[in-house]
C-alpha cells in the first residue's frame, strides 16, 4: 500500500478559513482557531439572517410592495407606494 499524504488538501482548508476571515479584528483573523470558530458563526448567522428577511419583506403588509416585487420584469408599473 502506498502511504496517502493529507497535507495539501488540509492547508487547503486552512486557506480557505483564513480567507474567509478576512476583515475580522485581532486573532479572529490571524489565528486559525479563532478564524474557524468565527467563520463557523457567521456562515449560520448570514443563513438565519437570510432567512429573516424573506420573512419581513412577506410580513410587511404592503400589497403594493409585495406587487411591485412579482412585477419586477415589467418596466411600466401603475402602482403607487405610500
């Protein structure tokens, strides 16, 4: 059997955390630990969060709003928005 090496693909991985950590303050970007912790909660957070705002545009109460968003594609629209 020939021996299987891992380290390429995991500091592939380790790139692929740092990168995404880009823009966080102190060790949240330097430190792998803290960078994948950090990428693990905002990826669920950015999930939620999308989530969220599909619910507040349904649960917006505007008609017109709501109208205007399925009628995207059309360029003359007759609705008003107050």
């Amino acid at each position: 059997m020939v021996r299987i090496k891992r380290s390429v693909n995991s500091k592939k991985s380790r790139r692929k955390t740092m990168k995404q950590a880009k823009g966080y303050t102190g060790a949240r970007s330097r430190t792998l630990r803290a960078a994948k912790e950090q990428v693990m909660h905002a990826g669920a957070d950015a999930f939620t969060h999308r989530k969220d705002k599909k619910g507040d545009f349904e649960n917006s109460g505007s008609a017109e709003l709501m109208l205007l968003h399925e009628c995207m594609g059309y360029r003359t629209l007759n609705l008003f928005l107050v």
